[in-house]
C-alpha cells in the first residue's frame, strides 16, 4: 500500500511508532499543564493536588502512550506562551480549539465538546429570541462576567456588542462577582456553571437563561490537547490514543465519575 493510499488508522499506528519508546528503554517522559481553577474539569483539592476530569484524562492518556508524565499547574494566560516556551509538552486544560490558536499551536482531535450556558440571577425575566437565547437588545447594558481570553469573551463581543464585558483571571472569581451584584451575568461551561452557581448549595438564587449552546456558535470543534506545533509525531501518537479510550471504555469510567451524560458529543 503506497502512502497516497494510507487509511487514517494507519497514520495514526505509525505517529504512535514514531513517538513509542524502543522495546525495553525507560518510558518517554512528558510534563502535562492544566489550569486548576476550573472545576469539575480541573482544580487543585484541599491537599494540594491537581484533580478533574482533565487530570484524570491526562493520566489515562499518558498510560496509552506509555509515558512517564508530570502534571502540573499554568494559569491560564500563560498557556499558550508556555507551551511554546518548552516549560511543558502537552496541554489539558479544556482549551476550545479555534483557527487562531492553531496559529500559534497544534491540537489533537477533540477529546469533549463543551456546552455553554447563559446564567443570572433566578426571576431576571430576559426576552429571548426565535432561537432560544437572550438577545442582543435584551443584555445591552448588562454587566456580563468571562474569563479572559476565551471563546465566551469573544462571543459576548461579538453577538452582545452592547454588553458590558468584565473579564477574569479564573471562572471563580468571575461567580464571586456574580454573587456580589458585581455583574449581572456568566456566560462559561455549563457543566462549571452547573457545579457552582447552579449547585445544591446556592439554594436557587440563580438559574440558566434560555438554551445551552453547542460549539459551533463560538467557531471551537472542541476541547483539544494542546501541542507544539512541529511535535507531529507525538500529535499523531495522541490522537491515536483518544480513540483507543474511546474504544477500550477508559474515556467512558472517567467520564461517568464527573458527568451523567457522554460529554465527548453531547
């Protein structure tokens, strides 16, 4: 079979050959970023260490590569810089991928599609649109809090031009100043949203305000593993192990420890 021919599969088998450690050597060592401040995906636990989704997905992958890997802690404006820096070789932090960034960096496929979701105060009695979403007269002059340097900053932007857009170092600060009467509302992961604002323990003082978005309005194909740019083998090594966990229902137990749905396509 000549290369012209080669299925994906078989590209996807040769990266992972290409990256593999030779039979009987120490295990390729990998350091792997996450963000923690971004629960349920990932944060630090009250003993100091990472934990998550993200984390325990990049365990699971790191054993698919059959590497030894570090995990550790990049705020999140720094991760792109980072990345590029070398301070670290793969990046799990529930980045969206958009054209932009792969501009500056590689992503694997998607290993989850984030859903988004609108929330305020409970009662704030918005109009919606023929399309289930606040619209853009409704939130002008509203005070709508995002972390910087996101899809959702750019979206409020863009569809709410007459929003006031208040931006966050970290998702939890951005919800104290919800909670404060800071701002008026969160645009961000309904699944972070749904663990904090939307939590047992907020006693319904806040609730989501019209449907939960997909990632197409916000121009991301998904959450991906951030990489540099010329590591192609490692990308394809990768890829090929997303969808070996996928496969193998390693994605799935960890998935089911944080989700009641399957948030690789939900």
């Amino acid at each position: 079979m000549t290369t012209a021919f080669m299925s994906r599969r078989g590209l996807l088998a040769l990266g992972f050959a290409l990256f593999a450690s030779p039979a009987g050597a120490e295990p390729r060592h990998l350091i792997v970023a996450t963000e923690g401040a971004y629960p349920p995906y990932n944060f630090v636990a009250p003993d100091g260490s990472l934990q998550g989704f993200d984390v325990d997905f990049a365990k699971a992958l790191c054993v698919k590569l059959e590497a030894q890997c570090d995990i550790i802690q990049q705020n999140w404006d720094g991760m792109i810089p980072a990345l590029i820096a070398k301070k670290y070789d793969l990046m799990v932090a529930s980045m969206a991928i958009l054209p932009e960034r792969e501009k500056q960096i590689a992503f694997s496929i998607p290993y989850y599609q984030g859903p988004t979701a609108l929330i305020m105060v409970k009662d704030a009695g918005m109009a919606l649109g023929a399309d289930g979403h606040a619209t853009a007269e409704a939130m002008a002059g509203k005070r709508v809090g995002v972390q910087i340097g996101t899809v959702y900053e750019k979206f409020v932007r863009r569809e709410w031009p007459r929003a006031e857009v208040l931006t966050y170092d970290t998702a939890d600060n951005a919800d104290s100043d919800l909670r404060a009467g800071r701002i008026d509302a969160r645009l961000d992961d309904y699944i972070v949203l749904r663990q904090s604002l939307l939590s047992a323990e907020e006693k319904g003082a806040y609730e989501r305000v019209g449907k939960i978005w997909g990632g197409a309005p916000f121009g991301s194909r998904g959450q991906g593993v951030g990489l540099r740019q010329e590591d192609v083998a490692l990308k394809a090594a990768v890829d090929k192990a997303i969808l070996a966990m996928r496969a193998d229902g390693t994605y799935r137990a960890i998935n089911d420890k944080y989700f009641d749905f399957d948030i690789y396509q939900p």
